[in-house]
C-alpha cells in the first residue's frame, strides 16, 4: 500500500508529519487525494507526486501538511 513512503521521509518530516503503523492508510489516502489518483493505484500516485516534488517541493509540503490537518482534525 505505501510501497512509495521510503522516497517521501523528508516530505514527511518537512510537513512536521510522524508516519506510523496507526496512520499510513489515512496519509496514503490522503497524498491520492492531492495527486489526483485514485485510491490503490500506487504507481500512478508515486508518478504523480514525483511530478509535483519536481516542479514545486515546498508547494507540495505546504498542501500536504494543510490537507493532512483536515484530514486528522487539530488534535491530530
């Protein structure tokens, strides 16, 4: 399912976003969501969010960490 979470750790840590075994399925939902992709489709995802972190890293951190936060609410 997160076949492409070991390319993203700095992603994640620059988002201030601790991936564990209790959230992986909801930030996995969640970065399909950003791509574009639908969910399960994991090399389409990994395309896309390279795509992204190419053209524009900081960009894609900052709307991961605001979509991560709606996700999880302020508490998570």
């Amino acid at each position: 399912m997160t076949c492409y979470f070991r390319h993203l750790q700095r992603v994640f840590s620059k988002a201030g976003i601790i991936v564990t075994d209790g959230n992986k399925r909801e930030l996995h939902m969640t970065i399909h969501s950003l791509a574009g992709v639908p969910y399960k489709d994991c090399p389409g995802v990994w395309r896309e969010v390279k795509k992204k972190l190419a053209a524009d890293e900081d960009g894609f951190v900052l709307a991961l960490k605001k979509a991560w936060k709606d996700r999880i609410g302020p508490s998570g």
